[in-house]
C-alpha cells in the first residue's frame, strides 16, 4: 500500500437482525477473505451490546473504503441502520495542527 488515510466508520446494526445472524455475515465474510476488502486493512473493530460500533481502516483512497460498505451491504441489505465514514488523525498529530504548528 502507498500513502495511506486513516478512517472512522461508526455503525450500528439493525436491531431486527439478531446478534447470532450479525456474527454468521461477518464470519463468512471475513473467513472467505471477502473482508477486509483489497487495500483496506483494519486497524480495529470494535462492537458493544446494542450493536453499535466502530471500525478504524487504513485505506489508500475512499473508493476503497466505500468499496468495503459495499460488501457488506450486499451480504446482507438491512443489515446496518447508520454507517457513517470519515477521515481521521491520531490525536498526536492533531492537536499540533489545531495549534498552528
């Protein structure tokens, strides 16, 4: 991978679809090497009960990110109520920029 971006996507699963049926998606995806997609490594993946989440990806570009809401769109549609994506910083490299340094 050449220059890469830090991203944030912050979920969470429809609460019709049961948490046994969330994990069964994300199994065969991830067992099939279907996810993480090519040019996405995950950085964390965090879950809590509620089925809300967070996803933290080094990516190369958004078109691979939104390539990755994709997959698991089409695994299984419904399954996300919110998915919201957006570019990152450490916090170390932040707050120098937030004091104009």
């Amino acid at each position: 991978m050449g220059v890469c971006m830090l991203f944030m996507t912050i979920w969470q699963v429809n609460p019709t679809i049961p948490p046994r049926k969330v994990a069964e998606v994300a199994h065969e995806l991830t067992s099939k090497g279907l996810w993480p997609i090519k040019g996405v490594k995950v950085v964390g993946w965090y879950i809590s009960p509620g089925g809300k989440g967070v996803t933290i990806t080094d990516a190369e570009n958004g078109e691979d990110v939104y390539k990755s809401w994709i997959t698991w769109t089409n695994a299984h549609p419904g399954l996300f109520t919110c998915y919201e994506t957006m570019p990152v910083l450490p916090a170390e490299k932040a707050i120098p920029l937030s004091m104009g340094k």
